[in-house]
C-alpha cells in the first residue's frame, strides 16, 4: 500500500504555535482580529496569514532567538520518522508558518533529511514577512494543505493527516486517516462535525494506531 504522512508543526509537531509566538511577541495583539475574521469565515487562512505575518517587522534571528526557549517537540516524533522510514512512507510537514522556523528546528535535532517541508517561503523584510505560497496542483482546493491531501489521493495513495488547528480542517477532513491533537481545535471541530479522527497526545500513539489500520487496510486489498 502507498501511503503519505502528512503532519502540521505549530501546536502539531511542536507543543506550541511558534508563529502565535512571536506575533504576540512582536505584533501585539492586533492579529488576533484577523484570526477571529478566519474563524467567522470572513477571511481564508492564506489571507489571514498574509496579513498576521505582515506585522512581522523583525528579522529572522530575533525570531528565533524569542523562540529558543520556548519550543519543544511533542514527544515520540523521532518514532515516526523511524516509522516512515522502515514503510517507505513519505513524512512531509505541512504547515502555514513559518519555514526557517521549521528548519532551523528540525535541523537541531538532525531530521531535516528526514521529512520534505511543504509550506509558504516566508522573506523577512523592512515592511513586515512576506508569504510565497506553494503553487496549487488544483486551483479548486480551499487551501494549499488541503491541495495536498487531493494531490496524493489523486495519486492512487493513502493519506495520514495529523493537525490541531482550525486551518488543518479542509485537510484533515478528507484524509483516510485524520488525526487530531487531543483536546484541540481541530479536534473539536470533528466532534462537532460527526466526523471521525482519532486524538493523540504524542506520536507513539500516532505510530501504533497508523500501524493497526495499515495491516486492516492491507488485508482489505
């Protein structure tokens, strides 16, 4: 079975939205009226992180060096990539924030020969961040990580999807298997819709039920 595992970083991979971070850091609170506009559905969350990461007037190492003490990986991730990497799957983080961020994180712990980053290039400037967003495979999808999850699918491959925030929902919610950070928005979200996705706290959890239901999906074909 071909299969993709895709997974968000804020609040996903990392146990706190680094972009949240450093916009309360060094944009005030103002950006939070445009995540508000993106809950009541008045903005999509390409715009809203268009405009929140405009606000973003600071350079890359004062980024970084606010959030060097503040970020820590959700447990077990290192289990994934050994996961992934015994079964062949492709692990791609698959994020609205910011990429050197991702980067730079995932390079202290070594694994960014591990995954493919799929996310906007963000280019710090005088003006504020701006946001080059990866080119769509289908100009219909609702957002660049939903288009994602279609592409693969269209591929003939089974997708994995792990979020906790409202922007991960048009993604995860078409996965063949959608996982939710326990106790989040997202999770949420697929309470309230009826649909199913499993929660997670860490990602051992994560690696044993994928586990479990590949050998179903297995023994299906």
């Amino acid at each position: 079975m071909e299969c993709v595992v895709l997974t968000d970083f804020d609040g996903t991979m990392v146990t706190i939205d680094t972009a949240e971070y450093v916009l309360d850091k060094f944009a005030g609170k103002d950006w939070r009226i445009i995540d508000e506009q993106l809950e009541r559905g008045e903005v999509t969350f390409e715009e809203s992180l268009v405009r929140e990461f405009a606000m973003l007037k600071v350079s890359e190492k004062e980024m970084l060096d606010a959030l060097e003490a503040a970020t820590r990986f959700r447990p077990n991730f290192e289990k994934m990539i050994g996961y992934c990497r015994i079964h062949r799957f492709p692990l791609v983080v698959v994020s609205g924030g910011l990429d050197f961020s991702i980067r730079h994180f995932l390079g202290q712990k070594g694994w960014l020969d591990s995954v493919e980053i799929f996310a906007p290039k963000a280019e710090c400037t005088g003006n504020g961040v701006i946001l080059s967003f990866p080119k769509r495979f289908n100009q219909t999808s609702t957002d660049f990580k939903q288009d994602l999850v279609r592409y693969h699918r269209k591929q003939g491959k089974k997708v994995v999807y792990i979020g906790n925030g409202l922007g991960d929902y048009p993604a995860a919610s078409i996965a063949d298997l959608p996982f939710a950070v326990k106790g989040s928005q997202l999770a949420q979200m697929f309470r309230a819709s009826g649909v199913a996705c499993k929660e997670i706290t860490d990602f051992q959890q994560a690696v044993e039920l994928i586990t479990d239901w590949v050998l179903l999906e297995e023994k299906k074909a």
